[in-house]
C-alpha cells in the first residue's frame, strides 16, 4: 500500500494536470512546483482539521446538540417562506406520524431524521417561487419588483362595495342640496326647526325664557340667554347720586290721551303726581331742525364729574 505522501502527491498531480500553465504578456507567471507544494500544504491541512474535528465531535455531550425535530421544524418553515406551503404541511405531518407510531426505537428514529436533515439540499437545484414576506401581506421579497396588480385576489373583491359607498354619497350630497332649496325658497318664518336660530312664534313653557330668549331685551341683547340670570330692573343707585338728569320731560305740545302710559289725573295718587311743568310750549318740528347733539348719559355716567 503507497504511503499517505505519496497519495496526496498523486492527488496534486491529477489536480493540476489541465492548468494552463502559458500565460498571456501581462498575466502573471505560474510555477508547477510552487503550486504542487501549496496544494499539498492544503491537503495536508484539510486532513488534520477533519481528524481533530471528528475527536472534538465525540467528546460533546447530547444534550447540548440541538433536537433533530427543531430541525425540521425549521426546514418545513424555509419551504413555507419560498412559497412551498404544500411541502411543508406535508413534512409536518410525516412528522407527526413517526412520532406517534412505534416502528422502531427513538435512538434509530433520531439517527435516520439526522440522516435525511443532512441530506437536505443535497438533490438537484429546483426552480422555486419568488420568496414571500409573511410580515407584509405575503408581498414578494426582492428589490424594484414590477407591477403586477392585485396579490391573490381578484378584482371584484376591493371594488365591492364601490359601487354602493359613491351612491350613498350622491344622496347624501343630493338631500342636503334640497334641505338648502327649501329653506331658501320657502317664505319667512316657514321651514325652519322650532327651536333654533330663527325660531318664530315656538311656545315657551319656561318662565326663564320667557323673561329672557323670547323677550324684547333678550333678543336684542343674546339670541340665547339660558347662562344668564337677566331681571329687568332698575339698578342699584347710591342716596348721594344726582338723578336730575334721569328726569323725563314731556313738552306740553304733545297730546298726552294719545300715550300708552297716561295716566289721568283722576286714577293719580298724592304721591305720582309730579310738579307742575314749567316747560315752555315748543314746536317740535323747529326744535327737531334746531337740535344740538349733546352727551348722552348711562347708569355708569350719574354723579361722575367731568
């Protein structure tokens, strides 16, 4: 039997047997003995890596190799991702039936699924399907991929209910283009809600509103006053203000039996009756065209001194 050297030096030979060995003019020179002694170097080193390898291989405890199952586990989960859902499921279950049955012992069950794991790969390459993401609605994987429509699904299922979300919008926009018309064509005061903005003649059954929101003051005042607690009454006025110019004076040109307010003399109490005017008569026509415009007084104004 020939010695180890002289097989690997045999090895080397064959190995380099239909190596090119001239070169071009600017490619750079190749020596056969330099290339024979650093293939045998490799040779040699390959060797002894694969020896000491194998010995550190025995000497690790079982416990901490991983499960052969884990291993197929992740085999079936590679077949999934490539798009190989079929494979997988049926490796699962292959799987699942060697466990459950009691061929033969699990030591021999575990040395062949090792077998078979490292035997994985090792057949003839295999067209497969582009890889999926299963993180992003299973969206193909790979960079500046073309257009191609609607993944997995067909049309009709996101268009659905187009059709009935644009006509429920038609009528939508529709009735409110009519509510419009019809409060802008119909007369005043008709068409309205009872209780809103424009609300005319609604009947109010509370005491506050009626002293407020439906009241003369309330509507020139707020349009809604039910945060406002509002008595029309007089002020308070301090003893020491001068009320003189609250005094109201009524020419004696003007026919008083016309006024809302008047009272006779007869219906007159000691205390309403009022001193004697001593305004003179005027004509309210030259003192309309004569009139001068003047300070106007307010609650705030009485007793304050210019």
């Amino acid at each position: 039997m020939d010695s180890i050297t002289k097989l690997f030096g045999d090895l080397c030979e064959l190995h380099i047997a239909g190596f090119p060995w001239r070169t071009g003019l600017n490619s750079k020179k190749h020596s056969k003995s330099r290339t024979k002694q650093t293939l045998k170097r490799l040779a040699y080193d390959t060797l002894f890596v694969h020896l000491f390898q194998d010995e550190a291989r025995k000497l690790q405890l079982n416990s901490t190799r991983l499960p052969v199952k884990n291993k197929i586990i992740m085999l079936s989960f590679n077949l999934r991702v490539c798009g190989m859902g079929s494979e997988a499921d049926r490796l699962e279950e292959l799987l699942e039936y060697l466990e459950q049955s009691n061929v033969m012992q699990i030591s021999d069950l575990h040395a062949v699924l090792e077998l078979l794991v490292e035997l994985s790969g090792t057949g003839p390459p295999q067209l497969l399907p582009p890889k999926r993401d299963y993180f992003k609605n299973n969206k193909y994987v790979g960079r500046k991929v073309k257009y191609q429509g609607y993944d997995y699904y067909d049309v009709h299922v996101f268009e659905a209910d187009l059709g009935t979300t644009l006509a429920y919008q038609e009528y939508e926009i529709s009735t409110t283009i009519q509510r419009t018309l019809q409060i802008m064509e119909a007369a005043p005061g008709t068409g309205l809600p009872a209780i809103s903005f424009f609300s005319q003649n609604h009947p109010t059954s509370d005491k506050f509103d009626k002293e407020t929101r439906a009241s003369l003051f309330g509507a020139l005042v707020h349009s809604r006053t039910n945060d406002m607690d509002i008595k029309l009454d007089m002020p308070p006025v301090p003893d020491s203000a001068d009320l003189s110019g609250l005094a109201i004076k009524v020419p004696q040109s003007i026919d008083q039996s016309e006024d809302e307010g008047f009272q006779s003399a007869s219906n007159m109490t000691p205390d309403s009756q009022s001193e004697p005017s001593m305004t003179p008569d005027i004509d309210v026509w030259e003192a309309v065209l004569t009139y001068g415009p003047s300070k106007r007084r307010c609650w705030e104004r009485i007793g304050w001194e210019d």
